[in-house]
C-alpha cells in the first residue's frame, strides 16, 4: 500500500523482539542432529525450553547438559548464555562498535534501558567497558579452573573450564559437573556497580547510591541466609565444608542454579528461605534475574520509613523517589502474582504438591535454575508455563507491560481522590 509506513518500535519492544529472536534462533540450531551426541533431532518444544533457559540464563533442563548435548551443541548453549547473559542489546551495540557504525541517539536509549544505566551520557564507554570487563573475568575464571579440569579429564577439561566459567559468571546454572561461586557474585551485582568499584576503588562515599544499596544488600542476602544454613540445614558437615556449603547455598538461589546440595533433603524453612532468595535474584542491569535487590531494599525501606510515620523512605542520607516505589511495589506484587498463578496451576495439571511446584516457578521466573527434579517430568502445558515465566524473569515485567501498552497516552487530567483505609 502506497505510503504505508511501519509502526516504529518502542524501546521496550526492540528489546522483547530481539530476545525472542535470539531464542527462536538457538532451538533451531538445537534442533540439528549435530547438537545432539546420537546425531537425532531434538523434539522443538524440548529444543526451545533449553535455548530459552540459556537466552533467560535460569539453568532448568529438560534433557542433561553434559549427556545429551554434543559439544557442538553445548557451545550453542554457552553462546546463548553469553548473549542472554551481557544482554542482546549490549552484545549488538558491541559489535555495531567493532564495525565502526556510529550508535544514534536512539540506539543510545535503547542501550540505557537494556543495562538500566542512569543517563545516556557515557553510554557507549560504558558499553564497551562491559563487554570487555566480562570477557576479562569469565577468561580469568576459566584459568583458575582449567588445572583441575584439565588433570581430570584431558583435553576436555578445558573445554568444561570455558564453560562454567561463562555459565557461573552470566548466573545461568547450566552444570557439567560444578563451579566455584566467586563468579556468581561478580557477575549479579551490576555492570553499573563494576563501574563504581573501577573508577572508586575503595572511595566507597564516592559511589553511586545505587551501588552502596546493592553493595549492601547483597552482603546481607549473603550471609544472613548462611548463617541459617550453617546452623539448621548443614549442622552435621564437617566444620570446614560446612561453612562453604552454607555460603554457596547462600549466594547459588540468587539466580546461579548451581547445586551442592540435596534440595529434597532441606527442610520446609530451608526450601522456603531458597525460595525467597530466588524471587529476590540479583541486581539492575546484571546477569542475573529476579525482582532485583534494590526493588527488595525499596520496599523494605518503604516499610520502616511507614513504621516510624517518616514522608519518604531513605538510603545513606538520599531520599527515595515515589516513583521508584511505586515501581517497587508494581514488580514485587507482578512476581509475586506469577510465582503463585504458575504453580497454582502447574500443581492444579500435574497433581504434583504445591510447594514443589512454588520451588520451580520460582526458580524459572528468578531465572535460577535450581530444581526439586520435577521440570523433565512435566507435560507440555506446564513447561510451557515456566518458559514465559523464564522470558517473563528474564525480560522484566515492566519491560513487557510497557511494551504492550505502549500504544496509550498518558491522561492529562487528575480522578476526584477520596480515601480509603488500608491495614
């Protein structure tokens, strides 16, 4: 039709697309009988649950990483994960940069609100300072695992040290057999709080609010919980192993999937405590998933500041926006909704119990991987229910409700308001 143009994308949408596109391309190459180890075709559905928790980087398999895959196929994999985990629009925009292609303004925008950056201004060199940051320490993370690897299995064991080494960093939990967690730490506390720690060093009242709230919160959501897990879960380990079996269990449900534990074998608090830690996730504008940490501190700084009747809550004498409340309360109450919504039903289709079933959405929609060994077994409806929830976690609830309505103006005027009593 003459003189038809195109709806332009929205920014939000851009972002969904390109995720999709991602992962519709990796199930068809996990489709070829070459990503297989007997050289057979992957089953579609069975193919898209892998290249969407790769893409999503949450680690819940439907068929076994190490035994079904062949190498070909596992490195499809661990580039998923690299894309999903530095995120489309960085891995884009990086290689955009490479060619020499100058970065428009509104790639610009599109590049701020896939790394959740502040401002537009540095974006490109904080871009670029992501890519090769990431790079740095996923190399520097296979070096340190390659003697071992290497002494037990060859030739392959550097191919295996590759592997983890980009699976622990980008929080995505596919497994060959383990990995150490000082990855997973590094690669869920956000690039923009790399860029702090890098320009700051130890100047900590330099850096941003943002990076002293998820500095700070981490820490706690690291050893609070393990302080659990050493005392009720882990008490008849040995010392020594049990003080690291407390600190992984503590820091792996945050988005990283790895396990070193019988999940089965905790008890109902410490099943429920992992939970908690997998909707919690990581950080803004990480690898990792979940409602984030800073939405977690938002709405607990929200409550305190109710409780001691203050206008607005704070962090290190800096005021709050409502706004970023109101966004808090709108993402925690979304997860929340999807993680019980999903196992509601996936119990309801299964007549598996519901607490299991709230153990793998969880773990989808957080994007972490662990699992009580329920997800292979299930029939297609309900790991259909856990790949939206995976591309849901993974994408940002926002991001999708933005992108959906983005065709709806603001209003311009203000409802009559009346109250209403709550509590």
């Amino acid at each position: 039709m003459a003189g038809f143009r195109p709806p332009r994308l929205t920014t939000f949408q851009t972002i969904i697309l390109l995720f999709a596109a991602v992962i519709l391309a990796g199930s068809l190459l996990l489709m070829l009988p070459v990503s297989a180890r007997d050289f057979t075709v992957t089953p579609f559905h069975q193919a898209l649950f892998t290249a969407t928790s790769a893409v999503c980087v949450t680690g819940l398999v439907v068929q076994d990483t190490a035994t079904h895959w062949s190498w070909f196929g596992q490195a499809v994999i661990m580039t998923l994960i690299q894309i999903g985990g530095m995120g489309v629009i960085t891995v884009a925009a990086f290689f955009a940069l490479l060619s020499g292609r100058r970065i428009s303004l509104m790639q610009r925008g599109t590049m701020q609100e896939a790394i959740a950056a502040p401002k537009v201004g540095g974006i490109v060199r904080l871009t670029g300072f992501i890519i090769k940051a990431s790079l740095c320490i996923e190399a520097l993370g296979a070096v340190c695992m390659a003697p071992v690897f290497w002494r037990d299995y060859g030739v392959r064991g550097l191919w295996m040290a590759v592997f983890h080494s980009v699976s622990a960093f980008c929080n995505a939990g596919f497994d060959l057999l383990g990995t150490p967690q000082a990855l997973i730490v590094v690669g869920g506390i956000g690039f923009l709080t790399w860029d702090d720690i890098r320009a700051n060093k130890l100047w900590l009242h330099r850096y941003r609010m943002q990076s002293k709230v998820i500095l700070s919160t981490t820490a706690l959501l690291i050893l609070l919980p393990a302080v659990w897990f050493f005392f009720g879960e882990f008490a008849t380990l040995p010392t020594g192993e049990r003080l690291l079996a407390s600190l992984f269990q503590s820091v792996t449900p945050r988005t990283a999937g790895f396990n070193t534990a019988d999940l089965t074998a905790l008890s109902g608090v410490g099943q429920g405590l992992t939970i908690l830690l997998m909707l919690i996730g990581g950080s803004p504008g990480s690898t990792a998933g979940g409602m984030k940490t800073t939405t977690f501190a938002v709405l607990v700084a929200n409550a305190l500041a109710v409780f001691r009747r203050q206008s607005e809550p704070h962090f290190f004498g800096r005021r709050i926006d409502g706004k970023a409340v109101n966004s808090a309360a709108t993402i925690g109450m979304l997860y929340l909704t999807l993680f019980l919504a999903g196992g509601f039903v996936i119990s309801a289709v299964e007549g598996l119990p519901l607490s299991a079933c709230l153990f793998e959405t969880a773990s989808a929609v957080g994007t972490v991987g662990l699992s009580l060994g329920l997800t292979p077994h299930l029939g297609l409806l309900s790991q259909g229910i856990l790949i939206a929830l995976m591309f849901i976690g993974r994408v940002g609830g926002l991001t999708l409700i933005y992108a959906a309505l983005s065709g709806f103006s603001k209003a311009g005027s203000r409802l009559p308001q009346e109250h209403i009593t709550v509590g």
